[in-house]
C-alpha cells in the first residue's frame, strides 16, 4: 500500500496558547464585573500609585464622570480567581466635541481633526492598570521552592508574567471591534509606550508631555495600521491581542 506523504505536526505552543492558559480577558458587562473593575482602580490609583485620594472614594471604588460613557475589560487570573488588571474605552458622544480626558490637557488641533478621526469612530483609551500588589502576591505564589516541585505547572506560567499587559490591549482590540471603533486617543506614562514598543505596538505621540496624574504623552493610533505593524513585527503578539485575528477590524 502507498504510503502519503504528511507533515509533521507542529506541536510548539505559541504566546497566545499559553496566555490563554492563565489568564482571561473578561468584557466588564455585568454590575459585579464592573465594580471588580472600580475596585482594582481602588487598588492601583488611591493606594498603590496615590493618585487619587482614598477618602473621595468611601466605598473603595475608584470612578469619575467619563464611566458612564464608558465600556470595561478586566484580565483575570484563572488559577486564583483574581483579578490583574483592568481598562476602559471611553466612547464617543456625538452631542460633546470635547468628550475625552485628552481634550482638557492638551489644545492641539489634530484631537479635533474629525475628517482624519471622524467622531463616531474615535474611542479614548484610559485607566490601563495592572495591579502591582498582584504581581507580588502571584510571585509568592509561584515562589522558587513551589515551583521547582510542580516544573511543568509553572513553567509557562512564569513566561507568561511580564506580558501580562498584552490581555488588556487584546481588551481594547476587542471591545474596539465590538463599537466599531477605528482610531484611538489616550495619555501613556513614558514607561508604558517603550513598553508596547518592544511588542512592535505603537502609538503616535503628539506634541510634550503633559501633567495627568503624573507625565503622561498625549497619542493617538489607527487601529488598522496599529495592528497591522504588530503583524508585521511580532506576528506571535498580533495573534494574541487579536485573539489569533477573530478581533481584527
């Protein structure tokens, strides 16, 4: 009997299986999800950056009059339940030309060019936390003694920690698919868009730093181009901010 030919089978795990593994990129669409997300805002601007002051916030949920025009993603963590991370799309109000965070810090004309980001398709990127009291507590989990008994279990998982800041950009895609949102505008500390940079994600910066709750660099992105530079520099990120292309625009 002949015989076919076949092709080995790839078994090699790429970033995106192994994130998926661990963590899950929640939309915050219920009243219990969305204050999960208030609660980690809590966490990360009152209490660990101190941002904001804890006592504006008695019921220790950080909010503010952009959430009402908002939609949310929280990163869960899958073995332990909690949650990493959180970030919000703030929407566009066709009603408001000034409608996001950006446009009170910062006068330059491009962030009201509406025939280059036409108002119903522009969305503003803000309150992109990652807890660091997450972090510490998930490295004592995985501590060096646990993982040498149980290698295989910990392996990818502790891979997989410093790119943790990819499941709220695969929230953004995601919830930027679902509006038909096209363009992005946000404020990024410094640190963060070197950070997406090395993952081949970048944003544009626009005209100086401004002060918002510490150094922020106003941007911009067109999510088009954002994502195809992605493709282009690191297609194993691509795949897992788009959820292996189901969230492409």
């Amino acid at each position: 009997m002949e015989m076919l030919a076949t092709k080995p089978i790839n078994t090699e795990r790429t970033l995106a299986d192994i994130f998926s593994d661990y963590f899950e990129v929640l939309s915050a669409n219920t009243p219990q999800l969305q204050e999960a997300a208030y609660r980690l805002r809590y966490q990360v601007y009152c209490l660990e950056t101190k941002f904001e002051n804890p006592w504006q916030f008695p019921e220790r949920q950080e909010k503010d009059g952009f959430d009402q025009y908002s939609i949310h993603s929280l990163l869960k963590h899958s073995r332990t339940g909690n949650f990493a991370g959180t970030v919000r799309l703030i929407l566009p109000r066709l009603e408001v030309e000034k409608c996001f965070p950006v446009h009170a810090v910062t006068s330059h004309p491009l962030f009201l060019d509406h025939r280059r980001f036409p108002r119903s398709k522009v969305a503003a990127i803000s309150r992109f936390a990652i807890s660091k009291n997450f972090r510490k507590r998930l490295g004592e989990f995985i501590s060096p003694s646990a993982a040498s008994k149980h290698h295989e279990i910990y392996r990818d998982e502790r891979r997989i920690i410093p790119h943790i800041t990819l499941g709220l950009v695969a929230g953004l895609v995601r919830m930027s698919k679902e509006q038909g949102i096209q363009h992005w505008f946000c404020m990024v500390e410094p640190p963060l868009l070197r950070l997406l940079s090395k993952y081949g994600l970048y944003l544009t910066a626009v005209g100086p730093t401004v002060e918002y709750h510490g150094k922020r660099q106003p941007c911009y992105a067109h999510l088009d181009q954002f994502l195809e530079m992605a493709h282009k520099e690191r297609p194993d990120v691509w795949e897992l901010i788009t959820d292996k292309g189901k969230n492409c625009p």
